[in-house]
C-alpha cells in the first residue's frame, strides 16, 4: 500500500507545496522560510515515519502566521488525501512523551470530523523569533483539515522550547499509531461502514 499526497496552495499570503508519503522514514525537504518551524517539521516527520517535503514561499516581512497557519492546513490536507476513505487503519492513536522537564499527552482519532482540545500553555511569548502560539494553531489548523479529532494535554514543564517539541513529538507518534495499517482488518474502522 502507498499513500501519498500532493498538495499545492497558493493565495496572496503564501505559496505552498506539499509532498506526503505515509509510508516513509522522515526523509524530504522542509523550507518554510521559518527556521523553528523546519525544526519541528523535522522532527514530526522523523517520529511519525512519514516522507515529508516542504516548500513555501510566505509574507515573512509581516509575521510567521500566515506561514504556519497555511503549512498546518495543507499539512492536513494531505493527510486526510492519503488516507482516502481510511480503510485499514487503526484510526485511534494516543502518546505521552517525555521531553526533558516536559510531559505530554496526544490522543488522536482520524474519524473524519473535526474536533480539537489544547492544553499545552507556554509561558514565553516567543521561542526565539517564532510566535509561541503559532504552535496550538498549527496544530488546529491541522486537525480541521485532516478532518480528525486531536486531544494535545501537556501534564507539567517550563521551557518554551521543549513545550513546542514534546507537542510536535507526541503528536507524531499518535498520529504513526493512527495511521498505521491494521494487520488484521482492511475494512473502514467505523461500525457505520463510512467515515
């Protein structure tokens, strides 16, 4: 089975294109112009064991939103283009990550409708140059595009930089869980027969 995406999106804020394999090793290229977003980009891709390349060409000279706000949503896209009608998969995936001082939670469904709840709060208001609540909406972004449910609860932690991380880790590693294809069932995972 392969499951691959290919996004493009272009409006007067960005120019985006996106290539997803769900069947990867993290390998691809992230450019988003933001260098804490390629990192984490990185790090989502090594830990969800999905092929991942980037490119945008977005309003830097304004701020990095319309930049991670538009990644997040053709992100999303992709995913829920590869997962077509989600036959064989096990739908539900769930982590809790240990990042340094930080613990995270992530419990994730890819049942086709949209629901997000947060609760990861970082103090400082920037990591570096990037806008730490450009994190939480990258990931909303995500979610109501891949048409999933994603739970993100961080238990305790201080350090923006390792909130930021222990978010985008857990996450992939709910989301490899998810996606992954079920050894004993190539049928839609919902009793209705359709997600």
């Amino acid at each position: 089975m392969t499951r691959k995406a290919n996004i493009q999106r272009k409006t007067g804020e960005t120019d985006i294109r996106l290539d997803l394999s769900l069947e990867g090793l993290g390998s691809g290229r992230r450019d988003t112009g933001v260098g804490f977003l390629n990192h984490m980009l990185d790090l989502f891709a090594r830990h969800a064991l999905i092929d991942l390349d980037v490119q945008v060409q977005g309003d830097l000279h304004v701020d990095d939103h319309h930049t991670s706000e538009d990644t997040g949503i053709c992100l999303g896209q992709a995913f829920d283009e590869a997962l077509s009608d989600r036959a064989g998969i096990l739908r539900y995936g769930h982590f809790t990550l240990p990042m340094d001082e930080v613990l995270t939670t992530v419990a994730v469904d890819f049942g086709g409708r949209y629901a997000f709840a947060y609760d990861a709060p970082i103090a400082a208001d920037k990591i570096g140059t990037f806008d730490s609540e450009l994190v939480e909406h990258f990931w909303q972004s995500f979610a109501a595009n891949a048409r999933c449910n994603l739970h993100v609860l961080m238990h305790y932690g201080s350090n923006a930089h390792h909130i930021a991380e222990s978010v985008f880790k857990s996450t992939a590693r709910a989301v490899r869980m998810a996606v992954a294809v079920d050894p004993r069932s190539h049928a839609i995972p919902s009793t209705k027969g359709v997600i």
